[in-house]
C-alpha cells in the first residue's frame, strides 16, 4: 500500500501535471483553460509556462536523495547540494516569476536552504567524528540561534508578501474612509459657521 502511494506522490501527480501543461501548451492563453488549469502556470512568465514542473522535479530529486542514499556517506551531501546549486543558477537565470519579489524571494529561499544543509552537515560531522571543527557547546548553539533566525526571516517575508494584497486593500479603504470622514465634518462645520438667513418679517398693520 505505500508502495502505491509513494507512486501516486512521487510519480503519479508530476507526471499528471506534466502532461497537462504539455497537451494544452498552445492554447494556455485561452480562457477555458485558464479557467481550471491557470493555478499551475499563472504566476511564471509566458516563455516558461512549464516552470512549476521544474520545481516538482526538484522536490522530487531532493527527497529521493534523502530517502535512498546513506546519510552517512559522502554521495549524498555532494548531490544534493549539486542540485540546490543548479536550482539557484537556473532561477538567477531564467527568473521565472511574473513578479520580482517572487524571483528574488525564490532565490533567497533556495540559498537559505542551501546554507542551512551545510551548516547542519556541519554540525553533524562535528558530533559524529569526534569534534572535527572543535565546537564548543556554547558555539553550536549560537548557530543553530542563527540559522533559525535566518529561516524564520525567510518564512516571515514570504507571510508578508502573501498578506501584501490584503494590507493594500485596507489601506486603501481606511484612506477612503479617512476622506468621507473628513468630508462630513467639513461639511458640519460649514453649516455651523456660516448664519442661517433671516425670515421674512411681516409688516405691522396700522389702524
């Protein structure tokens, strides 16, 4: 049973997605496709419609990397970071995203995670080869308190990008709100201040 699951994860929704992008990659800019398949590509440029696939294959690559090989030997740490590395150079290159917070916000998030394998493979030679970088205690927690830091950085922008629409939109709408406001109560006072004309006086009869 997880032998098929792990091919509906790994192989079966890739290949889906994959096929998808490939048979309607002439009439993407049709609506009816944009309509149930837009959420795959509508973020990437035109010219690389198909990124969302490079992505997946990287994930894929990744934990399949970490799933089979040792952890313990030397292939593992070097093909990963192989992969990381032509990741960062295919997204420095191509810059996929619509957007350029998008592409650098990518980028980022892959050198971080970059830097934080090397840090972790670090401290794991460190403990198991009987202190070959000679780290204090002290010093490996200083560390960890920094790659934490940089990660949580990483997570927190990418929650502020996400929420950027949501705090457009209520700025706005407080401006517009700070403006009727402001325009009632110009009003108000220039009903105040300014003196209600006289009636009319009826004039006295004389007997």
């Amino acid at each position: 049973m997880s032998g098929v699951s792990l091919g509906v994860y790994v192989i079966g929704i890739p290949a889906l997605f994959g096929g998808l992008l490939w048979g309607y990659r002439a009439s993407v800019h049709e609506s009816r496709v944009r309509y149930w398949l837009s959420n795959l590509y509508y973020c990437y440029k035109g010219r690389v419609f198909w990124f969302e696939m490079v992505i997946l294959v990287r994930r894929l690559i990744l934990a399949v990397l970490i799933s089979v090989l040792a952890s313990d030997s030397l292939m593992q740490p070097s093909l990963i970071m192989l992969t990381l590395c032509l990741a960062l150079l295919v997204q420095v290159w191509t810059k996929p995203f619509t957007s350029k917070v998008d592409n650098r916000l990518e980028a980022i998030s892959i050198a971080t995670v970059m830097l934080t394998f090397i840090v972790q493979y670090m401290l794991f030679l460190d403990s198991d080869y009987t202190g070959i970088w000679n780290l204090s205690d002290q010093q490996r927690d200083i560390i960890v308190l920094v790659i934490a830091i940089v990660n949580l950085g990483v997570v927190a922008g990418m929650i502020l990008v996400l929420l950027r629409p949501l705090f457009k939109w209520i700025g706005r709408h407080l401006l517009l709100l700070h403006r009727h406001v402001h325009n009632r109560r110009s009003g108000l006072n220039l009903t105040t201040f300014v003196s209600p004309a006289s009636p009319p006086t009826t004039p006295l009869l004389r007997e």
